[in-house]
C-alpha cells in the first residue's frame, strides 16, 4: 500500500542510534529495522528497508522531507525525496502521533554531467571535438548527441569527452548533450555541424600574444593570451580597446575565398570583464570593406554573438576583422567562427511547429474537436493575411481543440509555447495543452490555465518541461471550448526556453536592489530570501489597495530603438489570493506622455509562475527607458524573479 499522510515530526531523538522509539507496550506492535539495501543513496533512488512489522508504517521522512514508499509483505520500498538535503541524515518511520522509529543514513550528491565548454563552434562532420566538463566518468555510461544525432566517443575521462561529429546536414545549428545515468546537460551555445572557414578561429594555435593565422592591425599591444579559466576553452585574446574609433583596435583573420552572393554568418564567443564593453565585426580586403556589422554590447558573463553578411568576390579573399577599439573596458574573445549561410540568430531556439501562422490553413494543425467552431480565416490576422478563428461553446475546454502535428521533445527539458491573440469581445479566454489524451490521461503533462485575451492583438507565453509519453511525439493544443467569445489565434510557436542576457541589470535581485529604485511605497517593497524561483532572493511587495503606482520600483534607465520591438518576461507568485500587479515602461517626467507602456495586471497564482509581454519602445524626452514594477493596487504580498528584456523579432518581419 502506498501513503501519501504528512504527520508532523514531533520529535526526533538521537541520529547516532540505530533504532529508537516510545510507545505504551499494549498500544502498538514493535517496529523492528533490521537492515537497509544501502547505507547512502541518491535524490530519487529507493531504498529497501527491512525489519518487522512494517506494515504498520504510517508515514516516511529522509531528513525533514516526506518519503513516498511502498509495502510488498516484507519489506518497505522507500524512494529518497528529490529535495533531500545532501549529507548525513536519518530516515525516520512514523508509526503513530507519538512512535517514531530512526536510523542513520547519507543522502549523496547525485554526480549530474556538467557541459562547460566545447573545443570550436564548428567542426566538420567526421572530425574531433572535444567537450570539457564535470562528471563525465566513465561508470557513468556517458554518451552524446549532436543535434539529436549519436556521436561516436573516442576518448573518455572524468572532465573530457572527445567524440567524431555525426553525419548532419552542413552547417546544421545543433546542441551537444552529453547524458550519463545520472543526468543530461547541454552545451549552452550554438555548435555548427561544418569546417570553420577560418583558419584558428578558435585561437589555440600560436605562442605568447601572437595567433597564428591573425594579424593585428591596429593597437596591437590592446591585445595579448590569456588561457585556463579565462579563456571560454583553452587559449584566447583579452582586448583592452583604445577607446576611440572602433578600427583603432582591430584583429583580422587571413584572407579567405568566398563565393559571391552567398550569405555567411560570423559567430564568436566573448566576455567582458566589467559593463560598458563594445565591439562589431567587419569584412575588407582593405580599401574594400563591403560589410560592418552592427555595434553589441559585451556583458560580463560569456555570449555567444552573430552577424549575417553576403560575400564578395575580392582580389587575395575577404578577412574577418574585429573592430574592438570603442572602449577600453577590458573582455575576452574566443571561439571565432564563420559558417556558409544564414542562421538563425545565436541563443534563439529554432522552431518546432510548422505552419505556427495557419498561411498554409489547416496544414500541420487538425481539428479534434469541434469541427464547426475551429476555421482559418482572413477576416483578422497579427502576421500575414490568416489566422485560426475559434468560437468557444460554453462548455468543457476540450469542447473546441485544435492540435499541432506531434513534435518530439527532450525529457525534462523546457520549452515556451507563444502566440499572439484577440478576441472579439468581453471574456475571451482558452488555454493550452501539451501531448493528448493517448493512453490515459497522464499523457497530458501540461495545462497553461487560461489566457484571459482583450480585444487588441496581444502576445502571451507559458513555458513548461517535457514529459515521457506513451507516443514519444508531444502535440501542443489549443483548448478552446469554455468561452462563448471568438477568438483569433496566430503566430503559434514553439521553441526550446533558453534565457536570454537582460538588458537591465540585476533582475534576479541576487544582488540586492542594485540596479533599481523604489520610487513609492519604501516599507512596501524589499529583497528576500524567504522565496525565490531562482537563485536566492526575489523581490517581495506588498500592495496597499489604491493606485497602481503606490508601490513602485523602477529598474535604472536603459536606451532602446525608438521602433523596436521588447520582450519583458519574469517569474512570479502571490502568497494568497487575488495577487496581481502591473508593469510599464519609462517614467512619469516632462508628462503622462512619457509613459508608453502598460501591461495590464498579471493575474498570479500561488505557485511560481511565468509571464510575459511584448512592447515597442517610444522615444521619450530622456532617451533612458525605465521598466517599473507597479504593485500598489493589490493588498496581497507577490514575489518577483527573474526580470528579463531582450529584443524581440517580430514573427510578422
């Protein structure tokens, strides 16, 4: 039999004892621990206890932490809880409020495999790329995809991996993941599966501040080897730029062959060693420079940044050229890669979904439900000339469902599904759904609650982790039978969740409140350690019940393109009912004109949580743009993590 009570440890007595217990002799029949299968076990290993009279077993604990079990007759099946603290502990049998029975035990750290870096960014297929990190060992059965594809491992120790890239199509964008018994990880930058045309892009080659293969043209001395935990693999080139034009520091690789009118993408590793560092990319034969890629800014952990250009016909070959001298703040550069062809752009997923924009009608979707109420139309549409039209029934939200082709998905990972929506009147809403029933009703791992839509083009996003399926394929579905509203869909998409690098500092809030300013309600706003979603600390706010801006933090000022296109996502929890808050963007100043965002209340619930909107910037009297947490109109206390704005590209461009 399996229980599921939590019964408060009243008390707990000495962990150096085998077996201990109270009870009156006439009440309960003694628990006995003979012995368990293993002295010390992993988070989510079991652990067979025996002994006698077991089966009188109320409840289980490791720590302080409840243990499901089972009971077979003999022996009691114990799984270690995945939250467990690691270390010396005690397993403790709860027979009755008063009986507890105890004995000593270890909860070990499970060894997870750790990608921290890979030799090159690209490679060709059949050649060697070696992959450093952390438990890799051996006894673990390592083994290793590129692109969902097998590679073959040649060599094998505790903190590298070298394998032969598998048969891909050139210059495939793909993952490398290694996967041992106790895990998976990823590589989290972009690998291209072909030759890098440019001769040591990744730096190795050379001694001292010289690269082989590399000429620095201008201020040579700006440019000197680091190595080991500096460099994001091996050997790489730290820039200290002139701080003046940006070809005054400038790094050029060999001349190479390019075929004319063909597109080719310059990828490269960098980091800086503090903010404010600058660079762009340029291709020449000089005095024939025909490209300048735009300006990125360098932030302080690695990166992975990528310019797309079509090449020219020169005399003696094109070179790659680092423009570098903007800025004397100090980063590292590794990793240089140029590829044939236009990728997409580096730290984007690619696209799962087919058809996410319904151009192609009902091709790649099929209607399960409610065959009468789902239809492509042209009467409305946020991309193109079509999007899916729905009328709710008033009903179940299965009632009208439409579901994509089935996608197959990496277990435990995570993925955002997005769209943009309307409805065309009050109380529209629908959710979404991943996998379908199949084999009962466990396939359905994922339930996005409703999106509660307005009557203007809106884009909304959930983010949930894969499941196993009895099918292996994962279908994402529309839900769209509770409402009595129409209802447009477009722009579905579906992709692996990589978190982007801010543009505003600090929106985890690890490091206190800097980067942010509470601008009203002082007592009503703090960094805490009693919740967070990530790391240790979040942002609590208690609302007051009146104004929006009654409670206010507002992120330090960021210049955005008039023009452009945000994404503005975190996490999010209330520790009640009726929790929500609003966002915006700039900041009350010359007048109300100056504020040109409001999101809206997110309406949140008491689990964490991720939400999501998309903005345009709008030129201000300032040119800094704030993004201000506005949570004075709610009475209930909200937790905030993780704040995150990047450029957003428009499914529609």
């Amino acid at each position: 039999m399996k229980n599921y009570i939590k019964i408060l440890l009243l008390s707990i007595l000495s962990v150096s004892l085998l077996t201990t217990g109270c009870k009156e002799d006439d009440e309960f029949a003694t628990v006995n621990i003979s012995g368990l299968s293993v002295e010390s076990a992993y988070p989510l290993d079991e652990v067979s206890i025996s002994g006698s009279n077991l089966e009188t077993v109320q409840s289980a604990f490791v720590g302080t932490e409840e243990a499901m079990f089972t009971f077979d007759g003999g022996t009691l099946n114990l799984t270690v809880p995945e939250d467990a603290k690691i270390g010396n502990s005690f397993i403790t049998l709860v027979i009755a409020p008063q009986y507890r029975v105890v004995t000593a035990f270890e909860v070990l750290l499970r060894p997870t495999p750790v990608v921290q870096s890979i030799s090159s960014s690209a490679v060709a297929v059949g050649s060697e790329l070696t992959i450093r990190g952390l438990s890799f060992n051996t006894e673990y059965n390592p083994t290793v995809k590129i692109g969902g594809a097998d590679a073959t491992i040649t060599s094998n120790t505790e903190t590298e991996l070298v394998v032969t890239v598998p048969n891909l199509e050139p210059y495939e964008q793909a993952n490398v993941e290694v996967t041992t018994m106790h895990g998976t990880s990823k590589s989290k930058f972009s690998f291209f599966a072909g030759e890098n045309l440019i001769v040591n892009g990744n730096l190795e080659a050379g001694a001292g501040n010289d690269f082989a293969n590399w000429t620095k043209l201008n201020g040579g001395d700006g440019m000197t080897e680091v190595s080991g935990e500096d460099a994001y693999y091996g050997r790489a080139v730290r820039v200290v730029g002139a701080a003046s034009d940006a070809w005054r520091t400038q790094f050029a690789s060999d001349p190479i062959a390019l075929i004319p009118n063909t597109e080719y993408t310059i990828v490269l590793l960098a980091k800086g060693e503090q903010d404010g560092a600058k660079m762009r990319v340029s291709v020449s034969q000089w005095p024939d420079d025909y490209f300048y890629g735009e300006d990125v800014e360098i932030t302080t952990d690695w990166a992975q940044y990528a310019w797309t250009f079509t090449g020219q016909e020169l005399e003696g070959g094109s070179r790659i050229v680092l423009d570098m001298g903007y800025t004397d703040v100090p980063f590292i550069v590794d990793n240089v890669t140029l590829i044939q062809g236009a990728s997409v752009p580096v730290g984007d997923s690619p696209e799962l979904l087919t058809n996410g924009s319904f151009e192609d009608d009902l091709n790649n979707w099929t209607v399960l439900n409610g065959p009468d109420n789902a239809e492509v139309t042209t009467a409305d549409a946020y991309c193109g000339s079509k999007s899916l039209k729905v009328v709710g029934k008033g009903g179940n939200p299965w009632d009208v469902q439409v579901a994509a082709d089935g996608v197959e998905l990496v277990v435990g990972t995570q993925y955002e599904v997005s769209f943009w929506a309307k409805s065309a009147g009050e109380e529209g809403f629908f959710r979404m759904s991943a996998s379908q029933w199949a084999s009962g009703q466990s396939d359905d791992f994922f339930y996005s609650g409703n999106f509660n839509l307005t009557t203007d083009w809106a884009y909304y996003s959930r983010i949930f982790e894969a499941k196993e399926t009895s099918t292996g394929d994962v279908k994402v579905l529309i839900d769209a039978g509770e409402s009595t509203q129409t209802l447009y869909i477009d722009a579905v998409s579906l992709k692996e969740y990589v978190p982007k690098e801010s543009l505003y500092a600090n929106g985890g809030f690890e490091d206190d409140m800097t980067g942010w300013t509470i601008l009203n309600g002082p007592d009503n706003a703090e960094v805490t350690t009693a919740d967070a979603y990530e790391g240790s600390k979040s942002l609590k706010v208690v609302g007051k019940g009146g104004n929006p801006w009654d409670v206010q933090i507002a992120a330090d000022g960021v210049v955005l393109t008039v023009g452009q296109q945000y994404k503005l996502s975190f996490w999010a929890k209330a520790a009640g009912e009726e929790g929500f808050f609003r966002m915006s963007a700039s900041q009350w100043a010359s007048g109300q004109s100056d504020d040109f965002f409001y999101s809206g209340n997110f309406e949140l619930t008491t689990d964490w949580a991720y939400y999501t909107r998309v903005f345009e910037a709008k030129e201000t009297s300032t040119g800094d743009v704030r993004v201000l947490v506005d949570a004075g109109e709610s009475t209930q206390t909200i937790y905030i993590d993780n704040i995150i704005v990047t450029e957003y590209s428009d499914p529609c461009e």
